[in-house]
C-alpha cells in the first residue's frame, strides 16, 4: 500500500468512526479472541519458489454497542370530563340550582319592582322593543309557592301590561280558582320573553336568550316551591329538551332543584278542548304535590 492509499484508508475510517460517535458510540469492544493454527512448516524450496502476496488485512469487525435504554413510564391516558350540561342562555346564576340565601320576604316586593323598571328599559332586543306597546313583567304574590310561566305576552297582554289577560288567561285563572281552588293573587304568573313578539309569533332563541335572565332573578327573588310550564315553547325551553308535549306532561321534573310540572298552554286547550282532560290531571297530581286539596265541584 502506497502512501496515496493509506492516506485514503485512514481517510475513510476517520469518517467512519466520526460516524459511529455521532451515533453515540464511544467505544468499539474488543471482539472474542479467535484460536489460529499456525500453519505447517514449508520447505525452505517452496518457500523461495512462491511468490508472497500482500497479506490482505481483513477489516476487524465493529460491533455498535447497543445504545442505553430508558425505561419507558407509563404515562396514565388524560383524564376525559364527563360531558357538560347544556349551558342555560345567558344565566346569571353559575351555580345549577338556587343554592344561594333566601331573600327575606319584606324585600321581595321592591327587588321584584326594580327588576320590572329594568325590563321596561331593556332594548336588547330591537325589534321588540320597537314594536312592543309595553313589556309585561309578571303579577302576584312574591311569596308563592307556585308559579305558572308561560311563553310571551299576547296582544291583550301588551295592550294592559299584564300576564294571561286574553281569553287564554281567563281560562288559566278558571283552572287556578275553580281547578286548583286558590285565588290568582295567590300565586305568581309570567312569561319567559316579557314584550309582545309580531303577529304573536313563537319568540325567537336569540329574543328567549337575552330575556331569560330577567325569568331567572324573578325565581331567584320569589323563590317558589313549584313551577308550572304552560306549552311546549316554555317547557322545552326551560327543560332544554326537544321531546313532543305529550312526552313533558304527565310526569315531574325539575329545574335548578325546584320540581316543575309541564302542561299544555291555555291558549291550546281553547283550540283542542279535549286535552283540557290531560291537563286537568297534570294538576291533579300538582296538587297533591302541594297538598291542596281539589274544591268540591258543585253538582249540577
């Protein structure tokens, strides 16, 4: 091997091992010593006769030490959340239910006449601020233990300013005094959008959403026992379910901890009387509820 060569075998095993240490080898082991037979003894005649090769060196192996390895930890998978409740339009509460202190009885009247100054001054909704002849808050005790909520003001409503006026709500206060046997004074009525929607359409989800905070101080201020859904638009609304009002009434539920009975809407049992049947006993089971006792009807 000339000079030119060895210099490009050093060359090339200079880049080999740089190699190798960039891999992270830092040493190349010593490979097992391997027994070898001298070879027999030649003549010195064969000797002088064969030609001597250049003794090829073969390249000692290298063995890439295996890398250390870490033990690999177990990472525990994140941790899932179990789905969140559907989030109320526009709370003002953060809590689920009214957990919080009672408002004492004297104080009701005039934080429940503060929020109705309040309302009669919201234009979060343009459209039915600018239409509305005035907004309808509510009426009756502010310590019910009852309170019937129904959907929006109707054209009579809007006219008076008060809640379940029309023909609808002359029915409501029949199925409160005659039904029920309890005086409309008695309990506490409203409506989840507080002005008149056009042409007494269903109020639209934006329109229940910035008014539904106003419904959710009146039962926070109140604090009734028992809520009473009239038709689906509330019920739905309120219950955040989409189920047909045939599947929400005849059975209890609850909103923010308060248990709440769901019937049809007066203004439907004016258009299909025969369910006045069904809602008369969704009270039924109001009542015994609240253990009132039905009055005697009289008989004919």
């Amino acid at each position: 091997m000339n000079d030119r060569e060895r210099a490009e075998a050093q060359r090339q095993i200079g880049q080999r091992l740089e190699s190798l240490r960039r891999a992270g080898l830092d040493r190349i082991p010593r490979p097992p010593e391997i027994a070898i037979e001298s070879p027999p003894r030649r003549r010195e005649s064969e000797v002088q006769v064969q030609v001597q090769e250049p003794a090829t060196i073969a390249p000692r192996p290298i063995v890439e030490r295996p890398r250390p390895v870490t033990p690999t930890i177990a990472t525990p998978p994140p941790s899932v959340s179990p789905p969140s409740a559907p989030v109320r339009a526009a709370s003002l509460f953060g809590e689920p239910e009214l957990n919080g202190p009672e408002v004492p009885e004297a104080e009701r009247p005039a934080l429940l006449a503060a929020l109705a100054d309040q309302v009669a001054l919201c234009t979060k909704c343009p459209l039915l601020a600018s239409t509305r002849t005035q907004t309808v808050f509510g009426e009756g005790s502010s310590s019910a233990r009852l309170m019937f909520i129904g959907e929006a003001p109707g054209a009579e409503e809007d006219r008076t300013g008060r809640p379940f006026v029309g023909k609808a709500g002359i029915l409501l206060t029949d199925m409160i005094t005659k039904g029920m046997g309890l005086a409309r004074e008695d309990v506490y009525i409203a409506n989840m959008v507080k002005s008149r929607p056009p042409d007494n359409r269903n109020p639209e989800p934006a329109e229940i959403s910035n008014c539904l905070p106003y419904l959710e101080q009146q039962i926070a201020i109140i604090r009734p026992q028992f809520l009473c859904f009239l038709g689906k638009v509330a019920a739905g609304t309120l219950l955040e379910t989409a189920l047909p009002m045939n599947r929400l009434r005849g059975r209890w539920h609850t909103y923010r901890g308060i248990p709440a009975m769901a019937t049809w809407h007066p203004a439907y049992l004016l258009r299909n009387p025969a369910a006045k049947k069904e809602t008369w006993e969704d009270l039924q089971m109001l009542m015994k509820r609240m253990g009132i006792k039905p009055p005697e009807r009289k008989k004919p």
